[in-house]
C-alpha cells in the first residue's frame, strides 16, 4: 500500500524536482515550502526529503534534520510577520491529506479567529486522568 502511496506523493514529487512548490528553504535532507491551502499568510510545512509517512518512521538523526528545519523557518516568520506566537502541528497516520510526514508551521496574529490545538479534537473523555495515565505509563518502552 505505501509503495503506491509513495508513487504518487506530491511531497515526494516536490523535493525531487518533478513538480514545482513554494520552496522557502532547503538543504540536503529537508525542504521548507507554503501549504497551498494556508490558514494565514506564512503558513509553512516542512518535510524531510525522504519518503517517510509517520513521525516514528524518521531516525533520531532524520528527526532532529526536520525540527532544525522548522527552528530555521519559524525565526524566518518571525522576522517577516513580526510575530513570535506559533501554531506547530504534525498530523500523524491522518486521515486526510497528504501520506507524507510534514509539519505546520503556521503563525498566530491576534484576532486571527484560530484556537489553541485541543480545541481541533473533540471526543468525551471518559475515563479518570489518573487511569488514562497508567494505561499509557505501562506501554512506555
């Protein structure tokens, strides 16, 4: 199934040059570009390179390559936005979208009618935090 998906990535399409993209940065492993459906001007998603679908599917090394990445675009935001307030998010195993490990860097200007990120989610909760917290403690590995 990823083959497929892999074949027909415009993310991958992007970084190799087969199609063109609003490329803001790039270096070896990693590229910088405009979403083409932004929420606000500046809106940004950085992706590696490589063809990776979930945040656990990068090395350590890949990762960190990413997240220095998005360290570079948000200071350039900030500089160009005059803004130092973020919305940062990854889309993990989505349901929508593109099948291809990015994440948005999307600047917050006062009155921009955005929230803070729990308020994408809404499903009841319905279990205590402290069992919530054990369940997931026991998985740790």
């Amino acid at each position: 199934m990823f083959l497929n998906l892999m074949r027909d990535c415009i993310f991958c399409d992007i970084a190799s040059g087969k199609k063109p993209g609003y490329i803001l940065y790039q270096d070896k492993t990693t590229m910088a570009l405009l979403d083409i459906c932004p929420s606000v001007e500046g809106h940004a998603m950085v992706i590696p390179k490589k063809h990776l679908v979930t945040i656990l599917d990068p090395s350590q090394n890949e990762l960190g390559e990413v997240f220095t990445t998005v360290k570079k675009v948000i200071k350039a935001l900030q500089t160009t936005y005059a803004t130092d307030k973020f919305t940062i998010g990854i889309n993990h195993g989505e349901y929508f979208g593109v099948p291809h490990l990015h994440i948005h860097v999307i600047p917050r200007f006062e009155g921009d009618s955005g929230g803070i990120i729990q308020t994408i989610v809404k499903k009841e909760v319905k279990e205590d935090l402290e069992t919530i917290k054990n369940n997931i403690k026991k998985n740790f590995k």
